[in-house]
C-alpha cells in the first residue's frame, strides 16, 4: 500500500508543479482606456453638475432623477453623464 501512496504523491506533484508552471505563462490582457487616467474629454468623477455644464455646454437632453440614491442622466451628442445628487458618478462615451 504504500507503494500506491508513493505513486499518488508523486502525480500530485506533478500535477502541481504543471499548475504553477502554466500559471506562471499566463497571458496579461491589456484594456486601453478603461483606468481613471484616461484622458478621452470626458467629465472625470466628482465634478459638479454646474462644472460639467460649464465646460461642456448644456446637455441635449436629461433625465429626471430616479432611485435612492438619486440618478441622473445627462446626454449629450457624444456621452452620457450621470450624476448621483449633483455629482459624477460615471460619464460614457456614444459608440
């Protein structure tokens, strides 16, 4: 029986040393644009309703204020703004 057991320890190992040396080759995905640094014109997190309207101009159109929190959005011709109260919570760009 504790041959069997040998064997059986030997294949985990084996089996391990295989998981970390694959882990080890993994490929890193790279997504451009999706961090807080990235600079496409959009309103950045925080600002005002008063300071995106200022820089931006008025929206094209808004939508009124819905849950608790509330949420609203603003639309312009190339983004979608959302405010939490009268903050950015998350601006997206139109495809």
């Amino acid at each position: 029986m504790s041959k069997r057991k040998n064997r059986w320890s030997k294949l985990a190992l084996v089996a391990l040393l295989g998981g970390i040396l694959s882990a080890a080759n993994a490929d890193t995905l790279q997504m451009g644009g999706t961090g807080p640094a990235a600079n496409d014109g959009r309103p950045t997190r925080g600002m005002t309703q008063a300071s995106v309207q200022a820089k931006y101009g008025a929206p094209a159109s808004t939508k009124a204020a819905v849950g608790d929190p509330p949420i609203t959005r603003w639309e312009y011709a190339n983004m979608i703004v959302y405010f939490e109260y009268d903050r950015v919570i998350h601006a997206v760009m139109k495809r």
